[in-house]
C-alpha cells in the first residue's frame, strides 16, 4: 500500500468510527430509554460480567455481551448510519426480469431493507431478540446490511461495535436511562448519513 491508500483507510476508520457510530449509539440511548425492560436485561448481562467492580471492559467482556450486541443490531436495523449506498455495475446482471447493463449505478437502500416484512415480522418494533442464532438461521445473509455486503464492505465494522459496546456498556453499568418522549418523536433525515432532525430527550440518573 502506498502513503496515499494508508491515509485514506485511516480516514475511512477516523470518519465510520465518529460520525456513524455516534448516531448508532445516540438511537441505541433512545430505545434503551424506551424499553425499560430490555435496559434491565442489557444491565443483568453487564452485573453477570462484572458483578460490583468497576473496572474497565477488556475484549474478553465485549465478546461476552451477547445481549447487548443484539440490541445494537436491532438498533442499525431500524437506523441504519448509512440508509443507502450506490455500486456501479462492472457486467450485466440480470434480476428476475429486469435486464441492468454495465457501468449502471444501483442504488441499495439498508433502511427500507431493513424493514421488509418478510424478513423481519412486525418490522417496526424494536426486539433484539431477532437476532438470536435461532432467529437468524434461515434469514437471507443480505437482508441485514447495515455496513454494506461484499468486497466492498465497512472496513471499520468491527471496530465500530467494539466501540459501541464498550461506550453504551459503561454507561448503562452507572446510569438508569429515561427517554422522555415516545417513538414518534424520532425525525430522521436520509443525507450520507442517517441525521436524525429531532430527538426526544433523554434523562440519566445515576445508580447508587
């Protein structure tokens, strides 16, 4: 690799580790602070980890939450940082009937994708528990694509959750969270990246 292409791998980690990933983590906030119940089964997974200590997660812990790896996927599943990416095509592909010729730029759209009812039932509805082993098993290994698929994928996708579960993991373990509002208080905007455009607020109190 050349200076060149190091410095733009850099600057694809630097940007999809900052950017998405904070908006990832914002609406995983909201939901926790929406769905008490799952919030206590994300907070007794982390009391089984760490018990009373308050020691910093090591690779180790982050490979153990289970529970709350599902419930950041079920969070990009329903805000996806990336709502659409474009390819272009270097040979013809044929789908079902349609006839698409080289160098056409299609365009894939994770968050309607994601909200296919034939692949995930009652779409709307936030439940991590679609993402068990026996949940996903028979699930089209592209229907879930929320750092794209293929040669082209994020780069940065496992540094992306391991961030992610050690920041929404630290938090949850000293805060209770409260989001004041309800579900349709969430506004998004499809720009590059998901921008939401209004949130409800949300309350932390610390846990004694």
């Amino acid at each position: 690799m050349t200076d060149s292409d190091i410095r733009e791998e850099v600057d694809t980690f630097l940007f999809e580790g900052h950017d998405t990933s904070s908006t990832a983590m914002t609406m995983a906030f909201i939901q926790l602070g929406l769905h008490q119940d799952i919030q206590d089964n994300v907070r007794e997974e982390l009391y089984l980890i760490f018990g009373n200590s308050d020691r910093e997660a090591t690779m180790a812990d982050l490979k153990s939450m289970t529970y709350l790896d599902r419930v950041i996927k079920e969070t990009i599943r329903l805000y996806p940082s990336v709502p659409g990416v474009t390819r272009k095509l270097r040979q013809h592909l044929q789908i079902r009937e349609y006839q698409i010729p080289p160098q056409s730029v299609v365009a894939v759209i994770p968050y309607l994708l994601h909200r296919e009812e034939k692949h995930f039932p009652n779409p709307s509805t936030f439940d991590p528990d679609r993402f068990l082993p026996e949940n996903s098993i028979n699930r089209h290994p592209y229907a879930f694509i929320p750092f794209s698929a293929g040669p082209r994928n994020c780069i940065g996708q496992k540094f992306a959750m391991h961030q992610m579960k050690t920041i929404i993991s630290t938090v949850i373990r000293k805060m209770k969270i409260e989001t004041l509002g309800s579900q349709d208080d969430i506004k998004i905007g499809a720009q590059l990246i998901l921008r939401p455009e209004s949130l409800p607020d949300i309350k932390l109190t610390k846990i004694k």
